[in-house]
C-alpha cells in the first residue's frame, strides 16, 4: 500500500501564518483574560518541550505571544473543532496551572467555550487518587529491583478499599464547575491539553452521573496546543500492519542493573498481535531476540509500515525523562535520548501508531504545561498517536485490555481513540470493582480524521 502523508506543522508561527489575521472575527464578548493567559502560556510550553526533545533542556521563551497571535490561536480551535466534528462530536479540554497552584479548565466545541470552572483551592497533583488505587503495591511484583537489593513481599491485600470518593474528587478538580455536568449531557471524543500532571489522569473511570466517563467519552491527550488548533495536525488512520514491529517479553536475564520479572502474557498477547498482522516471523520480537539493535534496525528498515507494538516492562525516570526513562530490551533498553537519533527522521511525515504495552510509559517529570516522558518522547520523534500506560500495570489485565483493543483497532477498524474506549469497557467487565485494572492506558497524539475508521489491508480473522 503506497501512503502519503503530509508532514506536521511545526510551531504556533507556523500554523497562523496560514492564516491571515482579517479572517479573525471579532467575537461579540471579549474572552475570559485568563484564557487568554493559559492559552499565551501553552504556546510557549510546546516550545520548551520541542527544546527538551532536542537538546534535553525544557525553557519556554520568555517573549509573550502577540495579542492578535492569542486571538487567532482562539479562532483556530473553534473552526478545529467544528471540522473534527463533522462526523463525530469532538470537545477540547483546556487545563491551565495559574500562579496561585488553581488549576483552571475550559470546554470548548465548534462554537467556542461551552463551560468553565476552577479547582476550589490549590492543585498539587493526583496522587490521592493513585494512593487510593494502591497502584504501586498492587503490581510490585512486577516492577523491576536493583541487584543485590532484595525483592518486597507480595502485597497481602491486592483490592483497593473504595476509590470512588477519590475519583469523584479527581472529577470535580479535573473537570471543575460545569465541566462535568456539560459533559454528562454529551457524548463523543474529548481532546484534552493538559497542564502538570492532568494529562496522566484515568479519564475513563472518572464518574459522570450515574456512568463513567468512558461510557460517554473516548479521550486523547494533546501534546501541544499546535496539535489543538493546526488542521494539519491530524492522525492519519492509513495504516498497514502487515509491516508492523511486534515485541514482546524480552529476555531481561543478563539486565546488569535490574532483575525483572519474566511476562508470560506479554509474549502471549506480541504472538496474538502478529498472528492477526500477519507478520513475517522477522517483525516478531520475543525473548532473546528482542534486542534493543534489533528494534533499532527494524525501525530503520521501516519504510511504508506504521505500528510499532511493544510488549515489555517500562521504567518512568521524574527526574531525568529522556536519559533515564526506558522500555526495557534484551542486551541494552530503548531510552527517549534514542529517539533523537537519525533513524527516526521519516517519522517526520509517517507518524506511525505506537503502542507501549508497558509499566509507566505515561509517566516521566513533570512540567506547568503536562508530563515529559517516555510516551511524549516518541510524539516528539514524530508518532502520530501513543497508547501508554499510567503505573505499574498487571501482566494478566494489560493482555486482556490489549487483546481487545486489537480487535476493535485492527479488526472491526475502529480509530485508535474509539478503540481504546471499548476495549476498556470490555476489560470493565471483567474487572468491574477495580479501575485500576481496565483504565490503566491512555492515548496521546493527534486526533483522527473525523468519523473515519482505519484504512486497513485486508487482514485475516
């Protein structure tokens, strides 16, 4: 299948220039100023994440966006979405982190803001919710320990107590005034711009009435405000699996540093994967041959494929996002500062889809403007949209909640976003009393074309 795809605009500069400011309405009430500030503030973070992908330093400019620049990137996001929406009812979610530690959120849809709100007092961060999930002794089995340290003891009790008063109080700080009830009225896909760690949130468990939001909603999280306002900033859902990189269970036994816990599942679930790609036996990766010069080469000798599938364990460093976070290989890890590398510049208008079925692949430091880490690092090198994980995830519900995406994905041909909702609904099913099991991933990236479904080869049931 011969693909062309039109390489992504690079800075706020570059998608107002297509645009000239007399096409610029004037609206009939001024905008909320301080929208206007969180809006000037997201732009100079997508220039200090671009920075830190390039040269490992995170600095927004300090010259303030022009005035006429804030209003036409306001225009822009109303006319994004009414296209989005065409086909498929399409929301954005604005997140800003004032001075004063509020965190501020708009809702927008094709006609502007639809609802507002701010967080009553100060936002730390969400790990209430996380303690509450008990995320990190629950899967301690799985997570990696240093040689010569000594392996905690299974958790004795692996349920959480009763999170639904901490999801409730996630909601109202995550989607504060009447965010929530004018989502409750609605359904669709819900863009989300993040700002500290919002864009790590389970959106799909968070209670919307008497639902969740995953029975209304499918949710992407947004790099940058570019990929908000700029239509060319759009998933292509042209994808050929039948050239995809499938890894899975690597053999970590000679890993200097750590001792990991071997994933049964995982190779389990690359096998599933390849069988319905079709694969030649060399685009599957398990065991000893999973080696990170392998996954190199594969991705260098990609050409027209876009998936790149990897099943392993993954390593979030909050300090040191691109040099110390990693999913883990055979003989050596992948870590974000590989991403900077030259065989990564066709990405640049390939922007495959990339899933990390892996621990903490959402997770990394984080910023005013959202979290830099492993799943920001391979938008950065030019993927189009990321399926990551939020914490340590089971072996056992990640194969499920996986295997279902690829049905829905791969099969039935939904878009990525739409997929992924389903397939959490399915895993709800089997783990109805423990969201930390079934909205344990989230998807970053671009959002697809409106109302289209994947464009697939024929592919074998």
């Amino acid at each position: 299948m011969s693909l062309t795809r039109r390489r992504f605009v690079e800075g706020a500069a570059a998608f107002t220039a297509t645009v000239p400011l007399r096409a610029v309405a004037q609206p009939s009430a001024p905008p909320d100023p301080r929208l206007l500030r969180a809006i000037r503030d997201h732009l100079g973070y997508s220039v200090g994440f671009r920075r830190k992908f390039a040269i490992g330093t995170y600095a927004a400019p300090g010259r303030a966006a022009s005035p006429s620049q804030l209003a036409l990137t306001l225009r822009s996001i109303t006319q994004r979405l009414g296209r989005l929406s065409a086909n498929h009812p399409t929301c954005a979610l604005i997140h800003w982190h004032d001075p004063d530690g509020r965190l501020h959120g708009w809702l927008f849809d094709g006609t502007g803001v639809i609802a507002s709100g701010a967080s009553i007092g100060p936002y730390d961060s969400l790990s209430f919710l996380l303690d509450a999930l008990r995320v990190d002794a629950r899967t301690a089995t799985r997570a990696p320990v240093r040689r010569g340290s000594p392996r905690p003891p299974p958790p004795l009790r692996t349920t959480p107590t009763d999170p639904r008063a901490q999801f409730a109080r996630a909601r109202d700080m995550l989607l504060p005034g009447a965010i929530a009830a004018a989502l409750t009225e609605r359904s669709g896909r819900l863009l989300i711009l993040p700002a500290h760690d919002t864009g790590s949130a389970p959106y799909a468990a968070l209670p919307l009435g008497d639902a969740m939001l995953a029975d209304r909603w499918s949710t992407l999280i947004l790099p940058d405000i570019e990929t908000l306002a700029d239509p060319q900033r759009t998933f292509d859902t042209r994808l050929d699996p039948r050239n995809a990189l499938v890894v899975g269970n690597p053999d970590l036994s000679t890993d200097p540093a750590y001792e990991w816990s071997d994933l049964p599942d995982a190779a389990e679930e690359a096998q599933a994967f390849a069988k319905i790609f079709s694969l030649p036996p060399a685009r599957l990766l398990t065991g000893k041959a999973a080696t990170r010069e392998r996954v190199l080469a594969g991705i260098d000798n990609y050409g027209e494929a876009s998936i790149v599938y990897l099943a392993t364990h993954g390593l979030a460093n909050s300090v040191n996002p691109m040099d110390g976070s990693f999913v883990a290989l055979a003989d050596g890890h992948l870590y974000g500062r590989d991403l900077r590398t030259p065989r990564f510049q066709a990405w640049a208008a390939w922007h495959p889809l990339v899933i990390l079925s892996a621990c903490q692949t959402a997770l990394g430091k984080t910023f005013d403007g959202g979290t830099y880490g492993v799943a920001r690092g391979w938008i950065s090198a030019g993927a189009g949209q990321v399926v990551a994980s939020l914490w340590n995830v089971s072996d056992t519900a990640t194969q499920l909640l996986m295997l279902h995406f690829a049905d829905y994905a791969f099969l039935k041909r939904e878009p990525p976003e739409e997929a992924l909702r389903l397939a959490q609904l399915d895993a709800r099913a089997t783990f109805p009393k423990d969201p930390a099991a079934w909205a344990s991933f989230t998807l970053f990236g671009a959002p697809s074309r409106s109302g289209s479904r994947l464009d697939l080869p024929a592919l074998p049931r």
